[in-house]
C-alpha cells in the first residue's frame, strides 16, 4: 500500500469496462460517485483530480446494454496502453449461465493491463469476465450469491466466498471485488479511501447517503436446501419438512417419515443435501423467522415458539450465529416501513 499512499494527490484514470452484459444501474452508479470526487470538489486539497473515469469499451460509440439502455463508449481499450484501475461493473446473466469466450479482445486487454500494474476490480456478477483472464486462479473472491453456485461450476479454481462483501487478493491487493448488487457501494468507498483518504471517503459517503455493509452479506442470503440431489427419500423428506419444520422433535419425524433406519437417513441426507438434518431445520427454522421479522410485529419470544424453539434465549443465539445479527437488529435493518405496508 506504500505506492498508493505516495500517490495520493495525483491523479488516477479508471477506465470503466463497458460489455453488452453489464447492469447499467451500477455502470452509471460507479460513474458518478467516482466522478464526485472531481466533479464536485470534495477532495478540495488535491491538485488534480483524484480519479479521472472514462467508460471504455471495444468499439468507440453508443452501446446497448443488457437492459436495453444505450450507454455511450468513450474511450476504445485498443487505444489505452495503460490506466491505473480498471472496474468491471455488474452483469445480468442469460439463462443463469455464463458462456465464456465472447468477449476476448477484453480478456487479453485486462491481462496486458495488468500485468503493467493495474489494478483490476469487479462489482457483483463482473467477476465472471475477470476469472475469465485466469487472474484469479487459487485466490478468493466473491460474487452475488445467487451466482454463487454457477460460478463455482464454471471456475473451480476460484475460491469464492459469496457471503463478504469486499474480497482483496493478489500481491499487490490488485484484484479486488465486491458481492451483492449494491456492494459497489463499498468497493467504491474502498477505492477512494484507499487512493484519496478515509476522509474523502466519508464525504462521498455522506454526499450520496452510501452505507459500508459492515454486517457481510449473510442478512441478505435466502437458504435454499439442495434439490437436484437425485435421492428420492430425501427428496420427499425434504418436502415434508417444507411445511412441518416447526415441529417437536423435527429430525426424528422426518426419519419416520422416510423409513429409513437413523445412521442411513443421516448419511444420505447429509451426503445429498451437504448438510446435517439438524442444521437444515435450523436454516428453514430460521429463514421462516426471518420472514416474521421483516413483515411483522410479532415479538421476538413468540416468533421463537413459532418457529419450533421454547427456550427465546437459544434462538437469540441461533439467529445471531446464522445470520450475523440479532433478532432485534435484524428486524430494524430490514423491516418494512409502515408506509410501505
């Protein structure tokens, strides 16, 4: 972080990779907050601007993106020989798959790039184009975790970690990458703290109302138990507990349901699902008080009950070290507003 300190005060070009598959909300939104710190003098002891961001692309001119939304390319990568950081933004994926080799140009474009010192980023789904390079081969990241599963198929060798926020990797913490949709948010934030200040940090923070998510991404993850195991017995136990997962004794109704004997039902379940039957009645158990949380009134004990659990003071606990939060914290975070309602 030597040379970043050393450079603070001059400035930085961010090029801003453009592809038809890129989410124009977080394109624009990185943009602008980028752009902030010039356009709007926020770092008013600076000599130059911090960050001079271009949008860049293959070809110079208009570009439709995933949405429909032209966005204008103005800087074409053949003619950039070098930049400082490179963000690839958000993409939607079609069909919930990714099919690789369609933009190569941008891949040998981000290798050159960083192999003469860039720093190269993503927001969200834009990871899929960066492990693309190969660039993240044996190192972490992260990526929106309903991609989670289709990017761990597609790269194997990139160790993902879809519940962080913010992952920085390389020698040279030169690939960075944030997860979940607005999590540019604190990838921006990271950037501009890191290459302008923490103060100008805040103030941009502060500017646009932008929020570190310093609780992680679990909050926001929806357990969804493994379907497509091709075991029929726990496949119908599954269902069952769908809908009785609040019950007395959960795990021992759901092995009389199945008639198998108790070491084999737990070995199949656990071999099919990836996790231990007691542990998938706790994640149905509380995902369902994470519903009541969010839409309701109801107190604390007595969601606890509700949800199969009498002792209120284990399901504190349980709910605290499922989802990173409190059951009250929780519920102020993400309960919809009484004019929403």
């Amino acid at each position: 972080m030597s040379n970043d300190a050393a450079r603070r005060g001059n400035s930085y070009h961010v090029s801003l990779l453009a592809v038809p598959d890129a989410v124009v909300s977080t394109l624009a939104g990185i943009y602008d907050v980028m752009n902030s710190v010039a356009v709007m003098g926020i770092n008013s002891t600076a000599s130059s601007a911090v960050f001079q961001v271009e949008i860049v692309g293959e070809v110079v001119g208009p570009l439709d993106l995933v949405s429909g939304v032209p966005i204008q390319v103005q800087r074409a990568i053949t003619g950039i020989t070098t930049t400082d950081i490179i963000i690839v933004p958000s993409f939607l994926l079609r069909a919930d798959c990714w099919e690789q080799n369609r933009y190569p140009q941008s891949i040998q474009w981000l290798r050159t790039m960083h192999e003469r010192g860039a720093i190269i980023c993503s927001a969200c789904s834009g990871i899929f184009l960066l492990a693309e390079t190969g660039l993240f081969d044996g190192k972490e990241a992260t990526v929106h975790f309903n991609y989670a599963n289709i990017f761990a198929a597609t790269y194997p060798a990139v160790t993902i970690h879809p519940e962080r926020v913010l992952v920085i990797s390389g020698q040279r913490e030169e690939l960075i990458c944030s997860g979940a949709s607005m999590s540019w948010h604190d990838l921006v934030l990271y950037l501009i703290a890191r290459f302008a200040g923490a103060t100008t940090a805040q103030e941009v923070a502060r500017l646009f109302a932008l929020q570190w998510h310093q609780d992680g991404l679990t909050p926001y993850m929806v357990f969804e138990g493994k379907l497509d195991h091709g075991d029929a017995e726990i496949y119908s136990a599954q269902q069952w507990l769908s809908t009785h997962f609040s019950v007395a004794n959960a795990v021992d109704e759901m092995i009389k349901q199945s008639r198998l004997a108790e070491r084999t039902f737990k070995r199949r379940f656990a071999a099919a699902t990836g996790i231990t039957p007691i542990a998938y009645v706790q994640r149905l158990r509380i995902e369902d008080a994470k519903r009541r949380l969010e839409r309701t009134n109801t107190s604390i004990d007595e969601i606890s009950w509700r949800v199969g659990y009498e002792d209120a003071a284990f399901f504190r606990r349980l709910f605290k070290r499922t989802t990173g939060m409190a059951p009250s914290a929780y519920r102020k975070r993400f309960c919809i507003p009484e004019f929403a309602r």
